[in-house]
C-alpha cells in the first residue's frame, strides 16, 4: 500500500514539475493573441437588439411606482373599459419577491391570445392566498401593464 501511495507522489511531483518548466511560444505577429497585433475590426452595434430608457424595466418594486394606488379596487382606475381588460386562467405560480403572478390564461378579447405568462401586480398583496392550481378572474389596468384585481373562482 505504501509503496503505491510512494508511486503517486513520484508522478505527481514529476508532472507539477514539468509542467512548471514549460513555455508558451509566443504567437505569430499574425495571430489574433498577440498583443502586438492590431485588434480585430469592430463589429457594428445591432439595432435590432438595442433597447431605449423605456425598454429597461424598472429597478423599484412595483408598489414604489405610483403611491395612490395601494388599495385592491379604485374605482376611478377601473371605471374606463379602455384602461383595463379582464380574463380567467389559473395560477402556475407566485412570485411575491418582485410582486409577479404567472398564469395560464384563455383568449382576452380584443387584448390577447391564450398563453401562459408572468404579470406583475399591484399591489402586492394581492398574491396573499394564491397558491399554484388556483382558478382565478382578473383584471390587468392595460397602461399600467399590471394586474390590479384577483379573485378567486
């Protein structure tokens, strides 16, 4: 046992040994990793993938966004058929850390197709008692991008 032990220290030593002694050859004035080269053209920004300041979400929770909005019906807010749609779906999962609801929902007329997708809410304490499984009405204030209302079916 020890004399196998003894042999694979020999082996080890010799390989930490040769591979400490080694050199790198320097790369052709050609190559790509020679830092005397000059640096590869630049590849031109995409605009397809560029966003604007608007694009970025935001970095404050959703309750931060608008401070009137705390209570789970306004009814100024909800009043306006164009601001808000409604729809029926089931809940997949909540994510209550950045105050989002992922639901798997039928068609909502004249807004979307059936999908499966994350809304984020506001509030957040909508999302108390949801659990995945849940059949669910909401509402989503379309300027907002939020659901604003839950109840449970």
């Amino acid at each position: 046992m020890r004399s196998k032990a003894k042999g694979l220290c020999i082996v080890a030593l010799g390989t930490l040994v040769g591979c400490a002694t080694y050199q790198l050859e320097r790369p052709s004035p050609k190559h790509p990793a020679n830092p005397e080269t000059a640096g590869a053209p630049r590849a031109p920004t995409s605009k397809t993938l560029a966003y604007g300041h608007g694009d970025i979400p935001l970095t404050q929770p959703a309750s931060a966004v608008a401070t009137d909005r705390h209570d789970s019906h306004n009814p100024a807010r909800d009043a306006d058929p164009q601001k808000t749609v409604s729809g029926e779906g089931k809940v997949v999962a909540t994510v209550p850390g950045s105050s989002q609801l992922v639901l798997e929902h039928g068609e909502i007329k004249g807004f979307m197709d059936a999908m499966t997708m994350g809304y984020r809410v506001d509030p957040p304490s909508l999302l108390q008692g949801l659990k995945p499984g849940d059949q669910v009405r909401f509402t989503i204030d379309v300027p907002e991008k939020a659901i604003i209302r839950i109840e449970k079916k």
